[in-house]
C-alpha cells in the first residue's frame, strides 16, 4: 500500500530516542508506503525489548535492516543498490548483520538469500514478532528466513515507538492486507488477505498518543474504507459470521466516529480510499465532525472504463463521478488527490485522453502518478502483454503530470486572501524562519515563525502560493489551539 511518503523520507534511517540498551545497535530504514514506515514503529518497538538501540550510522551498526516496497520495479531496484552499499560496509565489519523485510522479503521469500549473498535474514510483513527468535538463528550461524503471512496478525498488541516523530502526526494502523485484487497490483500477494485491528486497541493507541501530546492521527490501510471489526478473522470470512457478530460489528464510519468523539481536538485523517469500498455514511462522518479533516486520498489509476475494468477496479467513470459529487455536496471545502497509472495493457490514445477528462471533471488538488510497471505474479502479468511503448508511457505520464500542477495551482490559488487554519509540524525547509504546516485539505503552508510552536494550530492568511505550497502570515491561535 501506499500513499505515499514525502520522497525525501525515502529510505531514511528512523531513530527513535536512545535508551540504555544491551549495547547492541540498529538501523532500520524504509521505503514506499506509510504502512512500512509504519511498520518500522513495530519492528523497533520489538527490537527495542530485545535489547537494541537505534542508529543512523550504517557503520555503528550490528543489524541493518531494510523495509522494502515491490509496488514498482523501480522500487526494487533502489533496494539492491542499498544492499550493495551494505556490502561494501560487511567487508569492513563482516560481524553486521542484513535483513530484509517487507514485500520483497514476501515476493522473493528464500530466493532472495541465493541472489543476494550478503541478506542473512528474510522476514515478511506478518512475522516481525518472530524477530528475536529469528536474529539469535542468524547470531548462531544460520540465515533465516520467516515469509508466513497471517490470517490475524495486526499487531494490536505492540505499542510502536515513534521514529524520527516531530511529537505532532502519528500513524495509526487499522486494517491490514488486502482483498480487492486490482490487476496490476502486488500488495495482495505480498501483504496477504484483508484484516481489521481491534477497535479497543486502536482506541488505546490513539489514547496514548493523545496523552502524549499528539494533535493529529492518520488511520492507516491498503483500503481503510473496508475496515470491519466482528470480533477477528479475515473480512472475507465475515459471511460465516455468527448473528450476533454481525449485529455488533463495526464499520470504518463508525469507527471514524469513534476517535472523532473521543479527541475533539485532535485532527484525523485517514488513507487510503478505495473508491468501490467509500460509502455516503463515511462522508457524512467527515461533514459531522470539524475535527476529521477534509481530505480523501481516492486514487482512481483511469479514466476509461474499459481500463478500469481490465484493472479489476470495481467501479465505473460514472460511478467515480457520482462519489465525488456526493462528496463535494456534502464536504464543500474538501480537497481530493489522486493515483494514476498511465500505460496499462492495451492502453489507447483514447484511454489516455478519458483520464485527462476524468481529470477535468475532478481538478484533484494533487495526484501521484505512475508509468505502468509489470509486477511478476499479478493478473495482468499472466494475462495482459506490458504493450504500450515505454516512450509512449512515459509522453503520457508527462501529460497528465502538467495537467495535475495545473490543477493543483487552481486549486492552492482558491486559498489566497482567505484565513486557514494551519497545524505547525515542523521548519520549513526553504527557511529556518517559517514554519511548515498543513491546512485541513492537506495542503502544505509556510509563514514566519513569530512566538508559535510545533505543535500550535495558528490561523494564517493566505497571501500566495505555488501549485503545492501556500504562503501567509499568522495572526493568532486558531479555536482549536
Ligand atoms: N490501496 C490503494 C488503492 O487501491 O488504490 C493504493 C495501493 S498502491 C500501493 C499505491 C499506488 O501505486 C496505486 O494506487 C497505483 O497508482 C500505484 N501502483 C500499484 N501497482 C502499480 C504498478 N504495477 N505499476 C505502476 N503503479 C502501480
């Protein structure tokens, strides 16, 4: 899953703060989606029992461990090149450890220790509580390797230490793996079927990190708009559920309502949206309650209905369209991003232009966009020849790209002269002078630091923007602060 980190946090080692451990050091870093940044909290959290520190030196450290994304080709790419740096590392510290985890880990299993000689240690999306079990095989001589993946594990359980957190955003993960089999896609076969955490575990998570002093959540899954707790189990299963857990059952609306209630003040968001699984009952939570913010990440991937069926999304261009009108009838202010993969199987000219109608019609506020990549395994694989000319991928890849920043200006340009409210997260990176925040719609915004912290919700007024920042000043705490 994705959506997607900001691309500088790709492949950052995450610290978390040191403890007096038994010595021993790990660096962890990860690559694609939040769910794996995400999911480095967990592994840490693990580790951390076990005795490890965290580092940023790949020299200081006794266990390198790399959380990967087979989302793309190129993804995987970036991965091998890292593992030949860790190399080049081993040959002067031959007693530091590698292991792999993640989708590669899962999409390549034992393989991977033949092709790349220096992992000692394969561990896929569902078996990092068997980390300890699996460092001391590796300790006494032997690589490892645990690919299982679960029919219930959500780690609801382990409370994640927050790496490299600015104190003020925190992810919250609520469904694992996922069910909707899009033709291109490889995360069902990596991160297995599709399962929902507990709502009182999730509750106590949010709790803490209130306690802690956290303004705004992220509920994280492939597709969090299928969450349903019944009381455990796979969600395909929840046909064969017994009356009584399907009358207490809870859905992704609820639960929404759930956290909205119990933190008024804490911003919530959630991600990511599949179209075919957004009901009207999710939209109206998010009208309700000021405190969910308004911004649905609803990644489309095409504009004609042809591709959209051969991609096994569940959903016509009509149907997409009436989603969003509800949601704008409903949630006016509201922002709207976007995925898209241009150059799918048998993609026409004429394809291409239904996507750049589709985004007419939407003028999402910003959109990740991607030149189809063949993933070994997944339908359109075995079904579909990867037909449309990399060049010609690639042109319209750039045409849709030029569109969304047009789109993205209209859409940042809507906000000059008027005052948001803005939730301080960190410096801005063009100025040690200006904060950077996000406004409810997610858009990122930059003014003059003056006596407010990381931390404050500030009104500030619109004076400018670029097609993905805006530009104000503060003037004054927002009700919210
Ligand atoms: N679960 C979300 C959904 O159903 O839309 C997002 C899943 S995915 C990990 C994130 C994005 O990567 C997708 O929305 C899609 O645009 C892109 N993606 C997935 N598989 C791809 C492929 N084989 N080639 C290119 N892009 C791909």
């Amino acid at each position: 899953m994705e959506k997607i980190i900001d691309e500088k946090q790709q492949g950052n080692a995450l610290v978390m703060e040191p403890k007096t451990g038994n010595g021993k050091k790990l660096m962890i870093e990860s690559y694609g989606c939040q769910m794996n940044f995400s999911d480095s909290e967990i592994v840490a959290s693990i580790l951390a029992k076990e005795g490890f520190d965290t580092t940023q030196s790949l020299e200081e450290a006794d266990l390198v461990l790399i959380n990967t994304c087979s989302i793309r080709d190129k993804a995987e790419q970036t991965v091998r090149k890292r593992l030949e740096k860790y190399n080049a590392v081993k040959k002067i510290n031959p007693g530091m450890k590698v292991g792999v985890l993640g989708c590669m880990a899962e999409r390549l299993k034992a393989k991977f220790l033949e092709e790349e000689k220096i992992v000692d240690l394969v561990v896929g999306p569902d078996a990092y509580k068997d980390l300890p079990n699996l460092i001391n095989e590796v300790e006494e001589g032997r690589n490892a390797v645990n690919v299982i993946l679960s029919k219930d594990e959500t780690y609801g359980d382990i409370s994640p230490v927050r790496l490299q957190s600015n104190g003020v955003s925190a992810f919250v993960s609520i469904t694992r793996g996922c069910d909707n089999m899009c033709t291109f896609c490889v995360v069902p076969f990596t991160r297995g079927r599709e399962r929902s955490r507990d709502p009182q575990s999730i509750m106590e998570e949010v709790n803490d990190l209130a306690k802690k002093g956290f303004k705004e959540i992220t509920l994280l899954g492939q597709n969090v708009d299928s969450y349903l707790w019944y009381g455990g189990g796979l969600k395909k299963d929840f046909k064969n559920a017994s009356e009584m857990q399907k009358a207490t059952a809870t859905n992704f609306a609820a639960l929404l309502r759930m956290v909205a209630e119990a933190h008024p003040k804490m911003r919530i968001r959630f991600s990511t949206s599949n179209p075919q699984d957004m009901t009207l009952d999710v939209i109206e939570a998010m009208a309700k309650y000021r405190n969910i913010c308004n911004y649905i990440h609803l990644p489309v991937q095409s504009g004609s209905n042809r591709i959209l069926k051969e991609m096994n999304r569940l959903h016509t261009r009509e149907e997409y369209f009436t989603l969003i009108d509800n949601i704008k009838r409903l949630i006016p202010d509201v922002a709207i991003s976007q995925d898209m993969i241009t150059g799918f199987p048998t993609e026409t000219e004429e394809d291409h232009q239904d996507t750049l109608s589709l985004m007419e019609y939407v003028k999402y506020d910003y959109g990740f966009m991607f030149a189809y990549s063949e993933r070994p395994g997944t339908m359109a694989a075995r079904k579909l020849e990867d037909d449309v000319p990399e060049e010609v991928k690639k042109r319209r890849l750039t045409e849709i790209v030029s569109l969304q920043r047009e789109h993205s200006l209209y859409r940042t340009q809507q906000f000059v002269g008027k005052t948001v409210e803005v939730l301080i997260e960190k410096e801005s990176k063009k100025s040690d002078a200006h904060w950077s925040g996000r406004t409810t719609q997610n858009t990122v915004a930059v003014f003059p630091k003056k006596n407010y912290k990381v931390g404050d919700f500030v009104n500030v007024k619109i004076e400018d923007c670029t097609s993905a920042t805006l530009i104000g000043e503060a003037v004054g705490y927002s009700e919210n602060n």
